[in-house]
C-alpha cells in the first residue's frame, strides 16, 4: 500500500496575523512558524512594505491564499526592488538593507512530488543588476517554485559583522559582498525539483501544478524539507518587474 504523507503545515495559508508592522504567515507564538517571507526586511524601509499579504479574492481552498508582489520599497530613489517571496524557515535579521535567512524545516519522508495551486501575472523588469545576466531592464519577468529534499547538515548562520544565529539547513545572504545563495546542487541536496513561470496563467483563477522531484544525492536520508517561491526569479539579485 501506499504511504500516507503527512501534509505541509498551513498550506492554504489560513493561518496569518499582522501583531506590528510585517504580515505574518502564523498565528500566536514563534513555535507555530513553517513559512515566513521577506517581509521584516522589507518593512524597515516602509512600514507599508509588507510584499507578501494574504488575499481573500483569488483562493483554491479555504480562506485565503498567499499574495507574492513584487515592489519597490522606498521613496524617490531611496529604497530598494523587493521581490514578493515565501519559503519554508525563517528570516533571520536585517544586514544593512539585505537579508540573512535559514531555510528549511524537518521532515523525514521523501515525496514524489510537490502539488499546489496559483494564480502568476508577470511584468516587465524594471530592475535590473550587472551580476545578474537572465533578466534586463525591459524583459519579461518570471515567477518561480523550488522544493528540495535535504539530509541533516546544518550550517551555522552570520550576519556581515558575524553576529551569530541559529543553525539552517541552508542559510541565505542577499548581500552582494558576501553573497550566499541555495545550490541545488550541494552534498546536503537529497532530492529537488523547480518550476519557473514565464508567463501568465490562464484564466481568472488558480491553475493547478506539480512539481516533480529528481534524486541529487539519493541514497542521503531525508531529514529536512525546503520550499521556496518567488514572483521574481532573479529577487535574490534584487532583479524583477513591478
């Protein structure tokens, strides 16, 4: 018989509640978190910066779904382009104007695939960086899912001046000097799988897709789960449309 696997936890994203200035993607205390977003680096710079909101209007399944925009956050020049992000872990602190993130959470199972739901409208790329050659100024955005598999490795996660966190599966820094970003790749990948969306889904609602994920390192044991999603595929360069 096949196994029954357990489901990830609030995955319609009923459970949000906005205590101060982000939005958040859990009610009640810290313990109750799996996904978290960019959304406390992004409201240093705007108290109305929140990038990721819950949406009553477009939904699949209960309540609400989760609304990755893609922005930019400040005024006049003064700011930066944030692209709208959810993943399965925490944001750590706020570098400068930059990110340091751990991603991932336990889990021990290992999925075929992931399955889900949404609705994706790019725009044209207003944002552009020279280290990041996929996208100019005046192409098409792209959204894009990512899940990996991971065994037990944790990394130890610092900030620019190596002011000290908790340990991560991955640890993410969006810094350019100093920049740490998820290889899909590494020897902690047990399995991992992606879709990037280049253009519009149809209709007015949600569409339905899957994920399927492909062994990397597959005799490691699955310890520990990532998901990722971005309105803007190249956020992590602070590249993308409005």
């Amino acid at each position: 018989t096949s196994p029954s696997y357990p489901q990830l936890p609030n995955a319609v994203f009923d459970d949000c509640s906005k205590p101060a200035k982000p939005y958040l993607l859990y009610t009640g205390s810290e313990d109750n978190m799996f996904w978290d977003s960019g959304n406390h680096g992004s409201t240093t710079i705007s108290d109305d910066g929140s990038i990721t909101t819950p949406d009553s209007s477009i939904k699949h399944s209960g309540n609400y779904s989760a609304k990755l925009k893609s922005t930019f956050i400040g005024y006049g020049v003064i700011g930066k382009f944030a692209a709208g992000n959810i993943f399965t872990g925490k944001y750590l602190t706020t570098d400068g104007m930059d990110g340091v993130l751990g991603w991932g959470r336990p889990w021990d199972m290992k999925p075929k695939a992931l399955r889900g739901w949404i609705k994706y409208t790019p725009a044209t790329v207003t944002s552009e960086a020279s280290d990041y050659a996929a996208l100019k100024k005046g192409d098409m955005d792209k959204g894009i899912i990512y899940i990996a598999l991971l065994d037990g490795t944790t990394e130890e996660a610092t900030d620019s001046k190596n002011n000290s966190f908790d340990s991560w599966p991955v640890v993410v820094r969006t810094k350019k000097t100093g920049r740490t970003l998820f290889d899909k790749n590494a020897s902690n990948v047990v399995a991992y799988g992606e879709m990037v969306f280049d253009s519009a889904t149809p209709g007015d609602g949600m569409v339905e897709f899957t994920i399927p994920l492909n062994d990397v390192n597959g005799s490691l044991e699955v310890r520990n789960i990532m998901i990722v999603a971005s309105a803007s595929i190249g956020g992590d360069y602070f590249v993308g449309g409005k």
